[in-house]
C-alpha cells in the first residue's frame, strides 16, 4: 500500500511505524510529543520536512495531517493505524471523516482487517463472500435506499441513530453496494478472517 500512495504524511508518533519499516514519509505534522529521538534524527536524515504545531492547539496531529493532505493533494485519503491508542481518540479518529473542512473526500480509515467510511449518497463494498459489513447512522436518523449483496438488505428503511440494528450484516457478493437517500452512515468492512 505504502509504495502505491501518492505521499505519506505522518501524523507525529505515526513515524515510528514508517520508520521501523524504514519508508521516509514526504512530511510529518504535529507538536511531535510523539517522536523518539532515533527516529527524529532518521528522518532528518531523510531531510523530511516537520511542520511543528504547538503543544497546546486545538486540532489532534491526525486532524492537522489529514487537513493538510487534503490541502496539497486530490486523491482519496487513507489513514492506516487511526484505531489504536486510546478509546477517545479512536473515537475521534471516526469523526474526523465527518470533518467539514473535508467535505467531499474519500477518507478511509484502515487496519489489517477493517476498513471504515461514510457513505453520503452510494458506495460500493469490495470484500469477500462472508466479510461482516455494519451500517451505522452518525449524527442523525438515515434513510438507506437500498442494499445489494448483503444477507440481510434495506429497502426504502430507516436506521435509527442509536440502536444498533445495522451491526454485523454480511457480505453474500464480493462487491455490495449501499444507496442513501438521507443522513450519513458509517460503512464498516471487517474480514471474515479476523475470526471476530
């Protein structure tokens, strides 16, 4: 993935994990509170730019790298390692694909096994026969138009923000679509491989 990305900007810390699969990213932001000395000094080495935010700001160092990237770049944006770490920052890693300064993007958070993204109006769902997808509502009730390829399909429903009906429906097709005619969802793809 890593040598088919247009650029990779790390957010702060995130370098570490550049760093031990030694792949210099083309800029690191953040307050770099997060920056071992061996790995700072790699990626001065590198004459990889750092752009340093102050400790105290109101933005996370994923906030500032997404808007950044953003900023600089037209392709879809994926952010790899954003569910680590803490349960609120994890939480807030989800909501920044909301963020309204990325109105419009593809964002998609991604581990070994998950992938997540909102879904505004229609996506398309790759996966494999069995892979567990779950449609949640952010912010508000959302009207699904329809389903294809899922074991259990929406038609013309409702999924209520808070409930937690549109959890762990099923891939039936390597490629399902999802067609919303109101509200935001967030669309989670896990591998059946997992094993959870």
């Amino acid at each position: 993935m890593l040598s088919a990305a247009t650029a990779v900007v790390a957010a702060d810390g995130g370098a570490r994990h550049l760093w031990r699969l030694d792949h210099l990213p083309n800029v690191v932001i953040g307050d770099m509170d997060s920056l071992p000395r061996p790995v700072r000094e790699w990626l001065e080495a590198g004459n990889v730019p750092l752009i340093v935010h102050p400790h105290l700001k109101d933005e996370t160092d994923l906030e500032l790298a997404l808007l950044h990237a953003a900023e600089q770049y037209d392709d879809d944006l994926v952010v790899i390692g954003g569910f680590g770490g803490r349960f609120d920052q994890t939480l807030a890693n989800i909501m920044l694909l909301a963020h309204p300064h990325l109105d419009g993007r593809r964002i998609e958070l991604q581990t070994q096994y998950e992938r997540a993204w909102l879904v505004r109006d229609f996506t398309e769902i790759q996966g494999a026969v069995g892979d567990t997808v779950s449609l949640i509502p952010l912010g508000g009730d959302v009207l699904v138009a329809s389903t294809h390829g899922l074991q259990w399909p929406l038609d013309d429903e409702w999924l209520v923000f808070g409930p937690a009906r549109g959890v762990s429906n099923v891939l039936t097709a390597p490629l399902a679509t999802v067609e919303v005619a109101s509200g935001t969802l967030l669309c989670l793809l896990t591998a059946q491989s997992w094993g959870r």
